[in-house]
C-alpha cells in the first residue's frame, strides 16, 4: 500500500498518532499539578490538528485536479484515511468495555474502591475518583443513574468541600458535563443550589439541559428551591423551572402549574406528568375563556389522562356539551375525544351536532368520531 500513498500521508498518520496520544494522556483532572501537563499537551494536539488538516486537504486536491492519479484505489485510501478519522473513539469504546466494564456504573463497590483509594478524604480523592468514573462512561456511553442505595450512600458521604471540588470541576470546560452529571445523581444543599443558579443562567458553563436533566434526577428535594423561580421575571427560566417540575411530577408543584395553565400561560402537557391527580384541573379547563386552553385540556383528556371510573359518566356528559362550544376548533375536539374514547351514548348527540356544523373540517371530525365508535360496536 506504501506505494500507493503520498507524501502529505505520512503527514495525516503523524497528525493522527499524536493527536490520539494527546487526547489519551491529557489529564481530566487539573488540580494538584494536572493543568501543567495539560498546557504542555496543548501544543501537540494543535500540532496533531494542523497535519491531520494538511494531509487530508492535499490528497483531496491531488484527487481532484490530478486525473493520472485518480483511481479507484486512491478514492479507497481517502475513504479509509477519512474513516481513520473516527478510530481514536472506536477504540476508546472497545478498550474500555474490554477492559473496565463494571467501572461503567456508579455502585457501591465503585464508591468503596473510591474511598480505599481516598483515606481520610484526603485532597478530595473520593469525588476525584468518582468523576473520573464518570468521565469514562460518558466517553463509552455506557452511564446510568445510580441506584436509590447508592445514592443514599453519596449522600452520606459526600461532604462539603467534597461539593466545593465538584463545583470547580462543573466551571472547568474538560470536565463541566460530568461534574453536572454526577451532582444530579444525588442530594446535597449545595450542589443543587449550585444547579438552580446555572439554571436560571441558562447554563453558563455547560447546556441548560444538562443542568435541567441533573435538577430532575435530584428530583423532589429540589422542589422546594426550584418553586419560587415560576415567579420569575425571565420567562426563559420559568420555562426551564416548569419542563423541570413537571418531569420531577412532585405534587407540591402540581397547583402552581395547574394556575398557570388555567390562566392560559402553560401547557397542558405539563400537568399533564401528573396523571389522574391533575384530572379535576383539566375538567376545571373545560370552562377556561381561552380556546386553546379548552382544546389542550380536550386533547390530555382523550389520550394522556385516565379517568376516574366515578367521574367517567359526568366528565362524558361535560365533553358531550361542547359539542356546542361557540369555537369550531374546540367542537372538533370534543368530538376527537368522543371518537377516541368509544363513548357509545354519545352517538345521537354528534349525528344531531354534525346535522347543524357549518365548518367543514369540524363536520369531518364528528363525522371520523361517529365511524368510530359505531365500528366498535
């Protein structure tokens, strides 16, 4: 094959092999002495970058504009040398399920072999350690939340200045994701104060969502914090503030969201991680003054929420009514939600309701809703 390749290929395998040297040595931690061999690594992998760039770009051109050298091998080799590229996260991936895969899971024997190494707690080794656990498996993609044991344990043992190095490590930009990452895998006032101050920042430091993400497996100890944020004057983060609440689907957040979907300002799918505990709220939206509102809580109630069985017979009678609602948007869904339930006793009322419809995508929808349920019969 050597003799297939050109001189500016010997410069895109050099580019590689040192890139992928140093990118493998560069330390994750940068406290005690790492940041000094990061910034002596820092030149090699601009160097690495520059012939990678180098020796790719001139055979692409060789290819182009050299019609003698133009053959179905060369395209090959290009292929290759391109693919090349990708070989340093292929076998990171291999290497470590080979090697380590237990390591790919925070788990109590993770959280002792920490400490064994960490005695006394000594320069915060244990979440050292625990981070470049982490680290690791967010490489390998093989990561999954901690189990409610484990978790207890972190809580236990984590400290404060255990907290202090993981906030550091969430500013430092090698490291910022799993420190996010693991400070989400369990309670402490200090590391979710510190998640709902970026949270409110938007993530200055690291994505909204992985901060929004970290907040949700904290889950409802962070309730209580993230609560007073719905009054604030940024409608980003209150957007943020509710996606969370509601995937964290604690009751105490349930009625700040049900106001602000009845006051026409939130979303029904919001309300609607609560499940049958939010179904009055919805039945309560079905005499909202805004169309919208009316048609979302129509929407939850045909396909999101259950119905209580003793409420099934009046929650009908209510949804038959609108199909006299003054908006054609909301009769339509009224009739959706007739459809996709089978309410059998509603077939004279949308025949009557579809005799009557003037808007012709409505008439379509009570008419859907009427084949429906008398194919279920």
């Amino acid at each position: 094959m050597s003799n297939n390749l050109i001189k500016s290929d010997y410069y895109f395998i050099a580019g590689v092999i040192v890139l992928t040297l140093a990118l493998w040595l560069s330390p994750r931690d940068l406290e005690g002495g790492g940041h000094i061999f990061f910034l002596l690594l820092f030149p090699f992998k601009i160097i690495g970058i520059v012939l990678i760039v180098y020796g790719l770009f001139a055979r692409i051109k060789k290819l182009i504009t050299d019609a003698e050298f133009r053959s179905k091998k060369q395209f090959i080799i290009t292929f290759l040398f391109i693919a090349l590229l990708f070989g340093p996260r292929i076998v990171d991936i291999v290497f470590y399920r080979l090697t380590a895969p237990e390591d790919f899971y925070i788990t109590a024997a993770t959280v002792a072999k920490c400490e064994s190494n960490s005695p006394g707690q000594k320069d915060r080794l244990l979440p050292r350690c625990l981070l470049d656990v982490v680290t690791h498996a967010r490489r390998t993609e093989f990561l999954k939340s901690v189990t409610p044991s484990v978790r207890e344990t972190l809580e236990q043992k984590m400290t404060n200045e255990d907290i202090d190095y993981l906030i550091r490590q969430a500013e430092n930009v090698r490291a910022n994701e799993s420190a996010v990452w693991l400070m989400g895998q369990f309670h402490h006032e200090l590391s979710t104060s510190y998640l709902i101050e970026e949270l409110k920042m938007g993530g200055r430091f690291h994505g909204a969502n992985d901060v929004e993400r970290a907040l949700i497996r904290i889950g409802s100890p962070a309730v209580p914090q993230l609560l007073p944020l719905l009054r604030s004057k940024d409608s980003r983060t209150q957007d943020r503030v509710v996606s969370v609440l509601a995937e964290i689907g604690d009751e105490r957040a349930m009625a700040p969201l049900a106001h602000r979907f009845l006051s026409g300002s939130g979303r029904a799918g919001d309300l609607a991680h609560f499940g049958v505990a939010a179904f009055p709220y919805f039945l309560q939206a079905l005499k909202s003054k805004h169309t919208d509102v009316r048609t979302s809580a129509l929407f939850s109630l045909a396909y999101h929420i259950d119905w209580p069985e003793d409420s099934r017979t009046a929650t009908e009678d209510k949804i038959i009514a609108m199909l006299g609602d003054r908006r054609p948007e909301a009769r339509a869904m009224a009739a959706r939600v007739l459809g996709a339930r089978k309410v059998a006793r509603s077939l004279d009322s949308l025949r009557s309701a579809s005799a009557v419809e003037k808007d012709l995508s409505t008439k379509r929808r009570m008419d859907s809703a009427i084949k429906a349920i008398a194919s279920s019969k």
